[in-house]
C-alpha cells in the first residue's frame, strides 16, 4: 500500500500534462532558441525535463522488490 509520501511524489507526473496541455501557453514564435521557434523548443525542452521527473517519482516510491 502506497504511503501519503509517495502519492506525492507520483504528483510530479502531472506536470507534463500541464506543461503542454495547453497550446496557447507556448503557440508563439518568438523567443527564437538557436534558429528554432519558441513553440519547438518549449516542446522539446519538456523531453529531458519528463523523464527526470518520472526517474524522480520512480525513486520516491517504494518498490515491494
């Protein structure tokens, strides 16, 4: 049975969802990173930023092994 600490950390995998669930947010071109659109790179910058967060909830949760 998982604790009331580790339901939290399983919170930080929401964050994704929030981050790019709503396209108005980031459906702007400007600030350009390196020749591509912000609405590119804001996107891409949530690749390494999603995994840690599932690698940082995957070691906040006790595993029964």
């Amino acid at each position: 049975m998982k604790t009331r600490t580790q339901n939290r950390w399983l919170w930080l995998l929401v964050l994704p969802y929030v981050g790019l669930l709503w396209v108005p947010f980031y459906n702007v071109h400007d600030p350009v990173l390196l020749g591509f659109p912000f609405f590119y790179w804001y996107q891409l910058a949530w690749v390494p930023i999603t995994s840690l967060l599932i690698w940082l909830a995957y070691r906040g949760v006790k595993h029964e092994d």
